[in-house]
C-alpha cells in the first residue's frame, strides 16, 4: 500500500525518484526544482517569486511565441482530423462555402470596377482558397476563415487611385507592398508582437466590427446605385429585399420554436444557400425575363481576368517604386495585424466552449507568407475575415435546449439554447476552401455568371445585419431604447450605477465608427489602419480616466477567455480586474456579475503552461497522457461547461 501511494502522489514521492533517470538532458530539473518537487510550498513560493520578476517589456525571445504555439498545438494535431467526424461539419462546410463566396464575389465586382479590371472574380476566388488551404493544413487556428475582406478592398482600390495616374504598373506596385508585408510580419511574428494582444478588449473589435458591418450594407447598396433608374433597377431592389427578408426569415425560423427540430436545424444550416439559389432562378419567371438584370461578370476558368500570366514579373518595376511600396506596405501590415488578430479572437470569443489551445504569432507568421504569395501570383491578400469567422466556430457549435428558470427555480415556460462544445476540427474550412477552388471551374463559372448582382446586393445586407445584430454596440444601444420596467434583470447592463456612463461609452464607441467611416471614404482611406491601432491605447489609457474600473468591468472586457489568451500571455481585462463575460452577452461585449477569482492561481497556472509548452508536453497532460492534476480548467462562459486543455476524441459528447 505505501508504495503504491507514493506512486499515485508525487508530492510524498521520496528523492531519489526524482532524480531524472532515464530522463532528456534538457529536462532534467536543477537541484533547487528537485527541492520543489519534495516540498509543495517551497514550489508554490519559488513559482511566486518567478511571477513577482517578470521579463521587461523591453525583452524580446525572438521566436518563443511561435514555438509556444506549436509546441501547445502540436499534440491536438491528429485529433483536428479525426474529430471532423461528426455530422456539424457538413452544414459547416456548406454555410462557410456559399457565406465565404458570396460577399468575396461582390468584393470582386467592386474592385473590377475600381482597379481598372485588374482583380476579378478568379483572382479573388484563388486568394480565398489560398487563405483557406494553408490555415486549415498549417495553422495553430484553423477555425478562422481567411478571404478577401471589405478592409482590404478599400486599401487596394485606394491604392490604385493613387498610383494610376503616375503610370507604375499596379500589379507589380501591390507585389512588392505583399513582399515588403512578409518581411515585416514575419519580424513581428519572430519578436511576439502578438502579446500586446492582451490589450485588444471588446471596445476596439466592437468599433471594427460595427465598421464591418456598415462596409457590407455599403456596398449592397453601392452595388444597386450603379444599375439606373429603369426597370432592371426597380427589379433588383426587389430581389435584393427579397433575399434578405427570406434569409433573415430563416435565421429566426431556426432559433425558433416552431415546426421540428430536424425543420428548425435545416433551415438554420441552409436556408441563406437555398435562398441565394432560389433567387437565381427567380428572376427568369414569367416577365421578369423580359428584363436584362446585370450579372456577375466572370472570365476564362483558372486564367487571370486581364491579359497576363498568374507570375507577376515584380522586378520589371523602378527602384524608386519597390521602396516607395514601404510605408503602403507598414500600412498594410498594421491593418492585418489588427484585422486577421481581431478576427481570431472573436472567432474564438468567451462565447464558445472551446477545448483546443489557440496560436496567435504562429498564424501571424504564416499570414505574412499567404501576403507576399498573394502578391507574387497577382491575387488581393487574404487575411481572417468577420463575420464568417465567429459564424464558422458557431455553426460547429452543438446546443442542447435548456429551460428558462426564474429565481425561485421554477420553470418560466421559455427556452434558450445551450451551447455544449465546438466541433474543433480542420476539414470543414479545408473543404469549403477545395469548394471554392472548384468553382474557377468552367461549368461553375458558367452557373456564376448567372447571379444577378441584386442578389449579391441582398446577401450583402444579410451579412452586415448579422454583423450589427452581434455587436457589442447594438446591445448596448437596444438597452439604452428599452423599457426600464420590461427589461430583465439578469441584464448585466441594469449593474451600472450611472446609467449616463453607458450613454458615454456608446457615444464614444460611435463617434470612433463614424471616424474610421468617414477616413475611408476619401483618399485617405489607405491611412485608416493607423487610426484602427490607435483604439488599443485609447481603450488602455483614456478610458480609465472616464469610467470607473467597476463601469469598465461591466461595459467592456475581454474578447476571448483566459484558455484562448494563454497564447499571448493572458488578457488585459482580467488583470485590470475586469468581470468575466456570462451568458447574457456573450456576443456583446457586455461582463457579467460573475467576478474573476483566484487571480495568483491564474498566473501560476500559466506559468506551467509555459513551462510544459517548453517541454513540448500539452497543458493539462500528464506524463503518461492521462488527466494530471496540472489539468487548465477554464469556464466556459456563457454555459456553465468546465473545459480542459485536452484532445477532444469525438465532436460529440
């Protein structure tokens, strides 16, 4: 019996089994850790002295954050195939092809139309695959949906404005400003500039996204201004409104709870496909063929939309042009840095109850090489995109109905929708990215070019809806314009002692929106990363001085849970003492009642991530595999799951 105690609890495991034989050299512990291992409070005390001198801000260890990502992610790897059994992946997959395909196919229209017919739809077609391909195969991330955004559409339209009237060849200009970005992301990468993303809470993504959203309404309905005032234009508003209400339909349809459930889940999982389809062939009813509605303009399958090779010939450009593409290149960076991050958090927001670690200066590294492969080929860089990132992590999501209780305990007759687990797995954005490739095939081109822009214009604006209804500023606003006496008192919001302060942080929120708006829609636009970043230090350092940390606890807080910021060395907001996000705003940015407790354990807790990530053991296996007693639980907000830094062996439970 004593002997198999002693092997069952290392802490009265006597000396000599510490000694690290059979043991690698370099992980053989140093005479004061072999001290630790017999004494637990000397253990807890050396730990606590190692938190109390943290490194410098100005320390850099070139390349620990990459190898600390893979070394975290690398045993989860076999596990993000496997796991893609599993019947969420299929709608996924479906959902992310046509919510992928259709917005990059109105971006290409719009840079068509704006870069002198220089990216077309094969062009923005191959970049989504190309993003799509090395994240789901590469990546540390693979939930993140990268493609043409609305962002990057704006600075490469931009940049053609500016540089066509001094002749340089613009292709070649936008190669060597992906290829001045490479060098420039991969230093980045190398020197962990990913950590300063525990600084980036829900105020700067809430601003980003909302801007987002109104970029998609933007250009919905830009897409139906350049049509006239005849019938094909009174045509078009009515098919693009159609496409909306039918879609929205859908997504309420689903969340209800009417019809069936196998009802509810189809249409929830395809009911904006089958409406983009439906509507394609709407249109060639009865008169309405009489009407000639602009299509999709489309070009020889697998062949540029101009007259060139898929190799930019980048040297054939003057010197004074490859630097003069440095500042556009410091731009872009600082724009994907932001946007490709942002977008990574939120898809991997408190929300969902996620198992899997995340990598944020590994994916960082590998966005700098998907920018300057782009630019060689000839293609608009690719970068993570919102909303279909949150959306992909949500429709992998598997909910359970749970019946709404009041404070009593009993049973109020109404539902809500529990999410359980994600489905964490690489093959729906791998396959949805070989989908996409597919179509630069002749026959689906063919069927492409017979979308009628109005239908474009319509998922447009079911997209940027989405995107307004999950936005932290919408919650707040809806709250501001509801009634006091119908308003439930669960919502976080009503915990604020002056309600002038949510007045405040709203109007400060939506004068930052109005000016990024505002800077896009001049030449300037090329400049608006720049005001972007500068959201991080406002939010750190002026906010504070308005509101009170208990206001700030409640309005603001961390994008992505303690598990997710491991990556970047834990989260601005729960140092500041910020509460945890619960589940009535997990899509808000609005905390909940529930304060973070055990800050010292938290840090301690990170400390042996690090130090198994060092190891290249996972966080939260033991030696032999199994659940140790170093197992990262984290909460999963929003649902009262406890999660463990493990491989998930199915995507049920």
């Amino acid at each position: 019996m004593a002997s198999s105690t002693s092997a069952e609890d290392p802490s009265i495991m006597p000396t000599a089994q510490h000694s690290g034989a059979g043991l690698p050299r370099d992980v053989l512990p140093s005479p004061g850790e072999k001290s630790a291992l017999t004494n637990p409070s000397r253990r807890s005390q050396q730990n606590a002295s190692k938190e109390v001198k943290p490194d410098r801000w100005w320390k850099i260890h070139l390349f620990r954050g990459m190898v600390n990502d893979l070394r975290r992610r690398a045993p989860f790897y076999c596990s993000d195939w496997t796991d893609a059994w599993d019947y969420r992946v299929v709608p996924a997959t479906v959902y992310m092809y046509f919510a992928n395909i259709m917005p990059a196919l109105a971006f290409s229209l719009d840079m068509f139309t704006k870069t002198g017919m220089e990216y077309g739809v094969n062009e923005v077609l191959l970049a989504s695959v190309l993003g799509a391909v090395v994240f789901a195969v590469l990546a540390c991330q693979p939930l993140v949906i990268v493609g043409v955004t609305g962002p990057i559409t704006v600075f490469n339209y931009t940049v053609y404005d500016i540089m066509a009237p001094t002749g340089t060849n613009y292709l070649a200009f936008m190669c060597w400003i992906g290829l001045w970005s490479l060098v420039f992301h991969w230093i980045l990468a190398i020197t962990n500039s990913c950590d300063w993303l525990k600084y980036v809470t829900r105020f700067p993504c809430d601003i980003f996204g909302f801007y987002v959203a109104f970029i998609y309404l933007q250009k919905g309905i830009q897409v139906l201004e350049l049509l006239g005032n005849e019938a094909p234009f009174y045509l078009s508003v009515m098919v693009a409104l159609l496409v909306f209400m039918i879609a929205y339909a859908c997504g309420e349809l689903g969340a209800s709870p009417l019809f069936w459930h196998w009802v509810r889940v189809f249409l929830k999982d395809y009911g904006t496909p089958l409406t983009v389809i439906f509507f394609t062939g709407f249109v060639h009813i009865g008169r309405m063929t009489e009407v000639d509605l602009e299509k999709l303009p489309t070009s020889a399958s697998f062949f540029p939309t101009a007259d060139r090779g898929w190799f930019i010939r980048f040297w054939e450009i003057p010197v004074g042009d490859v630097f003069l593409a440095i500042p556009f290149a410091i731009l872009l960076t600082i724009l994907f840095w932001f946007d490709h991050n942002v977008s990574s958090l939120i898809a991997q927001g408190t929300e969902f109850p996620l198992r899997k670690p995340a990598g944020f200066h590994w994916d960082l590294f590998l966005l700098g090489l998907t920018t300057g492969v782009a630019g060689i080929l000839g293609l608009p860089f690719p970068n993570g995109l919102i909303p279909q990132a949150p959306f992909h992590t949500e429709s992998l999501c598997v909910t359970k109905v749970v019946a709404d209780n009041d404070e009593s305990g009993e049973e109020k007759g109404h539902y809500s929708f529990k999410r359980t687990h994600v489905v964490e797995q690489r093959v729906s954005n791998l396959a949805q990215g070989l989908l996409t490739l597919g179509t630069m095939s002749g026959p689906l081109l063919v069927v492409l070019h017979l979308i009628p822009q109005a239908v474009l214009a319509g998922l447009f604006f079911i997209m940027g809806y989405q995107a307004l209804a999950a936005n932290g500023i919408t919650a707040k606003i809806l709250f501001l314009l509801r009634d006091k006496a119908l308003t439930s008192n669960t919502e976080p919001l009503k915990r604020v002692q002056r309600r002038a302060a949510i007045w405040y942080f709203v109007a400060l929120e939506l004068v930052a929106f109005g000016a990024t708006f505002a800077i896009t829609q001049t030449v300037a636009a090329v400049g608006f990363p720049v005001f972007i970043m500068a959201l991080i230090p406002v939010r750190a350092l002026l906010l504070p001085r308005l509101f009170s940390p208990e206001e700030l606890g409640i309005l603001d807080g961390p994008t992505a849970s303690p598990f997710t910021m491991e990556s970047v060395g834990g989260s601005y907001g729960h140092h500041e003492g910020i509460t945890d996000v619960g589940p009535d705003a997990v899509a808000s940015g609005i905390a909940s009642e529930a304060p973070i407790s055990g800050n010292s354990e938290t840090l301690l807790r990170r400390k042996n991530d690090e130090d198994l990530a060092e190891r290249g053991q996972s966080a939260g296996l033991g030696v032999s595999g199994q659940r140790g007693p170093e197992l990262s639980k984290v909460g999963s907000a929003g649902t009262g799951v406890s999660r463990r830094s493990q491989p998930a062996s199915s995507g049920t439970e």
